[in-house]
C-alpha cells in the first residue's frame, strides 16, 4: 500500500469512528475520542519504530475501544 492509499483509507476510518463517537456520545462504550486519537498516534509511532505494519496498527488503535 503506497502512502496515498494508506493516508485516504485510514484518513476514511478515522472520519467513521469519529462520526460513531459524536452520533453516540455519552451512550458509546468507549472512551472518549481523545483516547482513540491519542492511541491511534502512538501506534503509528510504534509501528514505524518497529517496521511493522502502519495501516494495520492505526487501524487497531482506531477500533480497539469499541464494543
């Protein structure tokens, strides 16, 4: 996946689950969008330090508190 592909595909689930969190507010089961950026950011960090895969780390971090 070229960096264009990865910044428009993770740019779109960000917008997704930003979109859950402002629909659901309170009601959501998960912590506030501040936490999801916050470990969306570091996973980045995380990945490009260890050559993992970027797009699957951020993408986990994304999803990682919703039930």
């Amino acid at each position: 996946m070229d960096q264009t592909q990865y910044n428009q595909q993770v740019t779109a689930l960000r917008e997704r689950i930003e979109k859950l969190y402002a629909e659901r507010g309170q009601k959501a089961l998960f912590h506030g969008i501040h936490h999801i950026r916050f470990v969306a950011h570091k996973a980045r960090e995380f990945a490009q330090a260890l050559q993992a895969n970027s797009f699957l780390c951020e993408s986990a971090a994304l999803v990682h508190d919703i039930n």
